[in-house]
C-alpha cells in the first residue's frame, strides 16, 4: 500500500467492510493502521491522522481515538511524548506478561514469543505478578539474558490479593498468599475492617505500585483461620483470582435456553443419532465433550470424533461468552472443579450425555493403512450417546479380555474393537514421526471423613487413555489444517523447539555424559526421541530425561502456526474439549463460520485479535496450574503435619545451589534438604551437571539419586517441608522412579 496523501482510508484499508459489519459503523482496522504507521515510518498524532484519512465527523473521530488506545493498551503502539503513535517494534520496546519470582525478581515473557527478559526487583516494585507491560531492552545481564527496564505499564492484572493479616506497632499489612507477589499491601487504619491478625483475608487494592510505593488495599472479606477445612482451595482461588461468582447476566442468559435442545436446532443438521457413539472418560467426570466412533471402509478406516457444539449456544460477545473468555478454562482442584461454563450447560444441554439429543460439531476422518489421515470433513450434527464408559471399562474390553464385561457390551463391542485396532496403527506413526514420550507419573488425592488428605496414590494410564488420546489429537491436526486450508485465522496450539540457550545447557549436560543430541542447531522432535530410547536402562536414564523436558518450552495459544514440537506435528489446534477450554471454542467458530459460507474478510476476528486472546488464554492455563499446585502443596504439607520425626525413601527431583529437592517414595510429597544440612563437608552447585559436588569428600548429589531423608519441619504458610539426610545401612538402594507430573489428552 504505498501512501497517498489525504487520500480517503476507506480505499486503503482492506478491512472496511469487516469493521463496517462488526460495528455497525466503519472505523480503521488494526491492520491497516499498523501497515499505514510502518509505511510512514514516523509516529503520527491523532490529530494527523484524523487529516490524512479525512475522517468525518465527531463520531469517526472518536472511534479511532478508543482504537488507538486499544491498541496501545495491547502493546501494539506506543504513544510518544508529543502524542505521536509509533510501532512498538520500531522503538526497540517488547510488550509481554509479568512473571513474578519469590525471590523479588521477575520476568517478561513477551506476546510475540521468544526468550523472556530479566526484571531486575528495581524494576518489580513497579509491577506486580501478571501484569502487562512495554519493557525496553537494556543490555545483558551477568548471566547473559536480556534484562529489561519498564516503560510503561499497559495492563494491571490484580484487582484483590488473598494473603495473612499483620499488625505490628499500629501498622497493619497483608503478607500475599502468592509468592511471586513479593510486595505486602499496606492497609490504612480505617481499611482494616473486622480483619485480626493472623487471619487470612482479601484485600481490594485501592493503589497500585510505583517506583516509590508500596500498593495500599482495603480488607475486602475476611476468609477465616488458615488450617479451617477447605481453606487451602479457598485461598488458591483468591489468589490466583479465578472467578467462582457468575455474574446475573450470565444467569438470566442460561435460563433462556431451558432443559432440552430445541426442535429447530436440529434442522439441516448430520443425523448421527442411530450411530453407536459412545463417550469414554475418567469415572468422576461430569462434563462430556467428546464421542468416538469407528469402523473399517476397505483397507481404511472411518473415524467419526463429535465434540459438544458449545458455539451454538455461546455466541460471540454476549454476557455468556464474557464470562467464559474471562475464566479461559475449567480449573479442577483434588475436591472440586471450577466450569468454565454454568453446570446447566457444561453439565447439561452441551455435555454429550447417553440417551439424549445433543448438538455437536463431528469430525469424519478416513485413515490409511498407515495411519496418515487421507482426508477429513467437518459437520454440524445432531447425536445421541450410545453409553458413557469408562477408561477402565473399556481397557477390559479392548485390552483386558474380559469376556463377562465384554458381554455386558456386546453392542458396542465390535466398534471399539476397531477402535483400539486403529490406536494400535495411530501410536506406531506416532512413533515414526517421533513425538516425543516423556515418562512421568500422576497422582490422585484421597480424602478422609473429615476432608483431610488420608492417601496420595499413583494413577495408572492405561490403553483406553492413550487410545481417547490418539483420537483427540487426531481430530485436532485435522481441525488446524481445515483452518489453514480455508485461510481463516485460527488460533493455534503451539510448541516450540528448544532455545539456542536451552539446547547449549542440554548439550553441555549430555556431553559431560559421554552422549550427544542430533539435529545441530534445529533438533528435531525424532532427535529427541532417539535419545531417549538410546538412555533407557541406563541408571541415569531419569537424570537424563528430566534435563531434556525441562530444554523444551511451555506450549501456548498463538494465531501464528509454527507447528507443535512435543507432538512432533506441523499444524496443530485445540478443538476437542469446548466446554472446558475457551481455545476450542474459538476454533469451533471459524471452523462454523466456514461451513455457513462465511468469507475469511467478513469473520469478526482478526489477527491482532487472537494474539490477545491466545496470550489471555495462556495466561489463564497457568493461572490454574498455578492454583491447584499451590491448593495440592498446601494439603501434602498438612498431610505431613504428623510425620515430623519419620523417615522415608526418596528421589532427588530438583538441585539447587542452596540444596535437594526430594520427592518421596510411595507418599509423593516434596520438600528440601538444605544445603547446610550435608554435614561435614563445603558443597558447591555445578548446574551444566545438576549436582552439588563435596569439596572434601568429593560425595556428589546429583538428579535421580536415592536418597533415605528424615521429616524435620513443615510449614504451612510457606508451603515447605524441610529434610535431613539420614545415612544408609549397607546394602540398602533404592528404587528409582519417575517424578509426578500431570497430562492431558490432546495436548
């Protein structure tokens, strides 16, 4: 678009007509605006240019106004001392989340993806954890990462702040629950409320940081003593502020829909509701998103995975919808689960229930005898679930050979025969293709009568998981390639390869060990793998496993497809569970708005739009990942409350320079032995190496050891269980083992 002087934007910008639909009224694209300001090369005022594009009229004027603010609050532009607007590229800024450390320090993990910036706690005094912000990079620190400095703040992120009510000499504070929040919140006399000390509470900022202040707050509600019953949820909730209330708009929407799918709704729809669909899941769930179904056609086979029409009853922009994008996803605590969704909807007319009429969104893939996926279509549908399994029932049946459960099934036994002789075809191209399988362990919390932890137990996948799960993701690459091939902006589940920083530790790791990791400087998925299968059997294969998981990246939500690493997969998108994550919801509306016909210029959401939804909804992922690990830590240290004194077998999982982290055996419970707890001996911290080395003894402790400890203190506050070594008899070895972590279908 080369730039033409007063000429009328309407001719310019591509998107009018997108704008004109979505608005009702015509205002400049993001697109256009950004593509405009890069051609000028110059920040420009509003007052500019309101003169270049001729805009008419008081309203024009004031919507650009509101979109350059926008934008300016998404970091897109920066405004400039004489109120110029400029490409935040162009002045070597990067805008980002805040990632707050418990050690004062922080970090910004910047939207356009990359490594993060280093936040010296200087600059953290102005922030805290989650917030938005502009960071100009100003060198290098002394371990050679970037390290920024605060421009401007763009976004707060924390309205309230759970934590322990202090006094101390007529000054009253809150100290916050959450670690990576390392500021207390001053509370002024006649803001304190009924708060005592010692009590947990919620506080309501009414002050943000600064450079020269603390954040100041009002007690809000005040939660109780801190070892009450159920506590540990409630503070994990308030802290990480996951929304529990459901505003009244959302209700009064909810009420309209009413107990059965409505008669119209199923018009013009695939009537799948005489096939054997079945849903498959965990034996406590209570939301069903998807059904599967399977059958040979010749050499291939028919795969039909239907998924909840969630998008039929959320529409864009309503109360409902609001709501939803806000929590991002459903957060499942060891009691209890927070909807995304009200449980009228993710309970009842959208979870694929047996024996009622649902509306779904179906996915007919054909598979070769190879188990490539030979082509693929999408639907909407009308279904009717023919049983609601269980992982463990349908791994007898497939698996298990049980002829009394399998006859109890007898109708849908052929079907899910075929099921797991397809699984059988998916998981070996899994293999060839190199996904990688990192072995880990999953752990459910067991509670008592009076709702206190009485077991920590391991959870067994077994080959009804791993099938549901080949079927997901199935499903999913078949989703992101209907998005690519139709060209309509799609937000994208991605995962990329390891840093150039990441891969040097790793490979200076692997080399102290006499192995190396293929590929050069762009390691491949398969690289991995053949590693892995290279190393097992070996003593340290656990060592070795946990150094290359942790070179690799957190998966997110971007509009940018760069494919997905850890699947080993080139396009990849999250389509499958839309009752419990907002991302799949997303793409059920392109993938809607395509097969009503809709043109990729006229669908309401561009491509700015999903880079703040994908970073909102990865932020939203953490933030429950965040909470249940925070609300779980919380019960293994009040599980430990009475074996102060016990001794037990454990793993190191982690080594640090100022001790072990020790996992236990068969208890599945964390904590520390400090550094100044190995006795008789100075220890020094090698991280290429992940050990502490003794500098008279030359003892190392090193990743994946055993080790036999002795509980010597917990501390609920602070959610630490502190160990000593307690030394072995002779003879005694311990076994080796994973160390837990948690995983999902379809990721």
């Amino acid at each position: 678009m080369a730039h033409k002087q007063r000429s009328s934007w309407r001719q310019l910008d591509p998107f009018s007509s997108r704008e004109q639909e979505k608005y009702g009224r015509a205002v400049p694209s993001r697109e256009f605006i950004l593509q405009y300001l890069e051609e000028r090369g110059m920040p420009l005022t509003l007052e500019e240019l309101c003169a270049e594009w001729r805009l008419e009229g008081e309203w024009e004027n004031e919507a650009l106004s509101r979109r350059l603010r926008a934008m300016e609050r998404d970091g897109q532009l920066i405004r400039n001392r004489r109120a110029g607007y400029g490409l935040v590229a162009k002045m070597n800024l990067v805008s980002g989340r805040v990632i707050g450390h418990p050690e004062g320090h922080g970090f910004l993990i910047p939207d356009e993806g990359g490594d993060s910036l280093f936040l010296s706690p200087r600059q953290m005094r102005k922030l805290l954890h989650g917030d938005r912000a502009l960071v100009r990079v100003i060198g290098v620190d002394y371990r050679g990462r970037r390290e920024g400095a605060v421009a401007e703040v763009l976004e707060r992120n924390t309205e309230t702040v759970v934590g322990r009510f202090c006094e101390e000499r007529g000054a009253c504070f809150v100290i916050p629950d959450n670690k990576r929040i390392n500021q207390d919140i001053i509370v002024p006399p006649d803001g304190r409320g009924l708060a005592q000390a010692g009590q947990i509470v919620i506080v309501e900022l009414i002050a943000q940081p600064s450079a020269r202040t603390q954040p100041l707050g009002r007690v809000k509600e005040v939660l109780g003593e801190h070892m009450a019953p159920g506590m540990e949820v409630r503070i994990a909730i308030a802290s990480h502020g996951i929304p529990v209330e459901w505003p009244e708009a959302t209700l009064a929407e909810i009420r309209e829909f009413g107990e059965m799918v409505p008669e119209a709704a199923k018009q013009g729809r695939w009537d799948l509701r005489d096939t054997p669909l079945v849903t498959i899941d965990g034996i406590t769930a209570r939301d069903f998103d998807d059904a599967v179904y399977c059958e040979r056609r010749g050499a291939n086979w028919r795969l039909l995975v239907a998924i909840a029409d969630v998008s039929w009853y959320v529409k864009p922009d309503t109360a409902l919808d609001r709501e939803a994008r806000r929590r991002g996803n459903s957060v499942y605590f060891p009691d209890r689960a927070i909807p995304m969704l009200p449980e009228a909807l993710s309970n009842g007319l959208c979870s694929l229930n047996p024996a009622v009429d649902r509306l779904c969104l179906v996915c007919e893939i054909t598979i070769n005898a190879e188990g490539r996926i030979v082509r693929s279509r999408f639907a909407e549908a009308v279904m009717r679930s023919h049983a609601r399994l269980s992982y463990d029932t349908v791994a007898e049946i497939v698996a298990g050979g049980d002829s009394r459960i399998r006859a109890e099934h007898a109708e849908l036994t052929p079907h899910l025969d075929r099921l797991y002789q397809l699984y059988q075809v998916l998981r070996t191209t899994r293999e060839q293709r190199g996904a990688i399988d990192f072995d880990t362990q999953e752990t459910v919390i067991e509670y008592g009568a009076d709702r206190k932890i009485e077991r920590i137990l391991p959870t067994e996948r077994n080959d009804a998981h791993r099938m549901i799960e080949e079927c997901m993701i199935t499903a999913n690459v078949a989703a992101a390639r209907f998005l690519r091939r139709h060209k309509v902006p799609g937000l994208y589940r991605i995962h990329e390869g390891p840093s150039e920083d990441r891969l040097n530790k790793l490979r200076a790791f692997l080399g102290e060990l006499g192995l190396g990791l293929s590929g050069g400087d762009k390691p491949s998925p398969l690289d991995y793998t053949r590693l892995l299968a290279q190393v097992q059997g070996r003593p340290d294969a656990h060592l070795i496993q946990t150094v290359m998981l942790r070179s690799l990246a957190q998966a997110v939500y971007h509009p940018g497809n760069v494919g997905h690493f850890g699947l080993a997969l080139e396009t990849y998108a999250h389509f499958t569970s839309p009752i419990r994550r907002y991302p799949d919801l997303q793409v059920h509306r392109a993938i809607r708005h395509i097969l009503g016909g809709g043109k990729v210029a006229d669908f309401p959401f561009n491509q700015a739009d999903l880079v703040t939804l994908g970073e909102h909804c990865s932020m939203t992922e953490r933030r429950a990942d965040e909470a249940v690990r925070d609300a779980v830590e919380w019960l293994k240290c009040e599980f430990m409350l009475d074996k102060i004194g016990q001794t037990f077998d454990g793993i190191i999982t982690a080594v640090t320079a100022f001790g072990l982290f020790v996992e236990l055996r068969e208890v599945f419970v964390e904590g520390l032995i400090h550094v100044t707890a190995l006795r008789n001996d100075y220890y020094h911290f090698d991280p290429i190496g992940h050990r502490l080395h003794g500098e008279r003894s030359g003892k190392v402790y090193r990743l994946g050891d055993g080790l036999r400890i002795r509980v010597t203190r917990v501390d609920l506050d602070e959610r630490k269980i502190d160990f000593e070594l307690v030394e072995r008899e002779r003879g005694d070895k311990p076994e080796r083992r994973t160390r837990h972590n948690r995983r999902r279908r379809g990721e």
